[in-house]
C-alpha cells in the first residue's frame, strides 16, 4: 500500500478535536462511557473515574434545582422532585456558564410530566417561584422622580420609553398561586387548601434582601407589562385602554413612578436616555 494512502487512513482513524469534546461532553452529560472508552488512557479503569464526574456533574445540578424550587419541593415531596429535577439536568442542560440562569425552563418540563397531572397550577407555581429567585438578590437603582417627566414637551410623552427596576417581574396566571406561594413563605401547612381556577395579575418586587409579592388589575398589569418589555408610553396605554376604557393613564404612570420602578427614560425616536 501506497505510504501515502497509509497516512490518510491513519488521519481517518484518529477522531478529530470536536468529535473528542462531543463524546466526553455525552459521557458526563448523558452518562454515555461507550463512545468514549477508546479514548481514555493511563491509570485503572479510566471509565469508572469518568462515571465519578458524570455523578458529581448531576448531582450539583440536581442540587440547584432543588434550591431554586423550594416550594416545589414543599408541595410535591423531595422524592417526586429529585426525579423530575434529575431527568432535567439529563434532557436540557446549561447552556451558559452561570447556574444562576439555569432551569428557567424547569417549570413547564415539570407540568408535563405525570406525576404533576393532579396539580393542574404546578407549572405556575413554579414560574412564580422562579421569579421570587431571580429578584431576591436584586439592588435597587436610583429611581426617577415624575418630576423629571417635566423636562419632555407634553406632546413627546406617548414617545418615551421608561427603563423599570431590575427586580421587577410580572407574571400573568390562570390560579391565584400567589396564595400558594404565601403559605409556603410563612411555613404554613394547613390540613386541607383547596386552590380554585381565577386569573391573577401579580408583580414580583424584589429589594435589599426583601420580596414583596403584589395584585395588579388587569389594565395596570397590562400597561406595567408593556412599558417593561420596552414599549413606548402611548403603546402601553393603549393596550391597557383596549383592556379597560376608563383606565387612567395618568394615574397609572404617577402610581408607576410613586412605587420607585422607573430607572431611566428614552425618546423612542432617538433612544437616547435621560
């Protein structure tokens, strides 16, 4: 054989650096050895020393979402959890470097699995419960005063967008799990809690260590909601109009900033903050 064709052949069976890192990965990740084996040398039994980081790897994950969902684990028991939050870390892990991000999408893998059907509010339970994570540890910024609207011409108002408080989150659920929730915070376990199906519009305010967990209207909700996804003022307070024509836009924005959550204000048309 041709040595130059020996060559090719000898390339051709060594893996390339990618394909290495993608076995190793699925072996920790997805615990699968076999691809990998072939790879691994020195030492004794280089597959069970691997198998030691694929346990240590889920296990810290496992612990994480165990700590993000405290009451989850309340209401469903360690056992039910640990499963759930195990076959998570295998279908979906991180996709970035900070596990503080991680297992946002933890609460809708966990309405769909069996074991969650007699809890038809679980999933928003749980979203609610990751947000009060997300905003425990916020600090606040400076807030603006509405005096400070003062500096804008009366018919630029509609064009500006407001900047909100970083520990601010708004959830929108079917359940009043904020009910739930409420008793889990005081330690509560009553005999009997029977949570009947009513939509709730609920702000989640976190700062200085402190949560505060509030009822909006629908309208307010809906005008806070947009401004917190960017919209200038005149689009927000015309869905919160279309939810409710006798809204008041300027009570609303006043109450806005009489709460301390606007940071900042924009002109849409130059993005330039003030």
């Amino acid at each position: 054989m041709p040595l130059r064709a020996m060559s090719v052949i000898r390339r051709a069976a060594v893996p390339l650096l990618a394909e290495v890192q993608a076995r190793i990965r699925d072996a920790i990740v997805l615990g699968a050895m076999a691809d990998v084996a072939p790879l691994l040398v020195g030492g004794r039994d280089p597959i069970t020393r691997l198998a030691v980081h694929h346990r240590n790897y889920q296990a810290s994950l496992v612990q994480a979402i165990l700590r993000r969902f405290p009451g989850v684990v309340w209401l469903l028991g360690e056992t039910c959890m640990r499963a759930a939050a195990t076959d998570f870390v295998r279908w979906f892990p991180p996709a970035a470097p900070c596990i503080a991000e991680y297992a946002e999408g933890f609460p809708d893998f966990l309405a769909c699995r069996p074991d969650a059907e007699r809890l038809p509010y679980l999933r928003w339970f749980a979203r609610l419960e990751w947000h009060l994570g997300q905003v425990a540890l916020a600090v606040d910024e400076p807030p603006l005063r509405v005096e400070e609207l003062a500096a804008f011409e009366p018919t630029a108002l509609p064009d500006l967008v407001l900047g909100l408080q970083s520990g601010l989150r708004l959830l929108e659920a079917p359940w009043p799990v904020d009910d739930l929730t409420r008793l889990h915070l005081a330690g509560a376990a009553p005999d009997r809690f029977v949570l009947e199906p009513a939509p709730v519009w609920l702000q989640v305010r976190g700062v200085r260590g402190s949560i505060r967990i509030d009822r909006l209207d629908r309208a307010t909700f809906a005008f806070r909601s947009a401004i917190a996804h960017s919209l200038p003022l005149g689009a927000a307070t015309e869905q919160a109009l279309d939810i409710d024509p006798a809204f008041d836009p300027g009570g609303a924005l006043t109450s806005l900033f009489a709460d301390d959550l606007a940071v900042s204000v924009t002109r849409a048309s130059e993005g330039e903050p003030s």
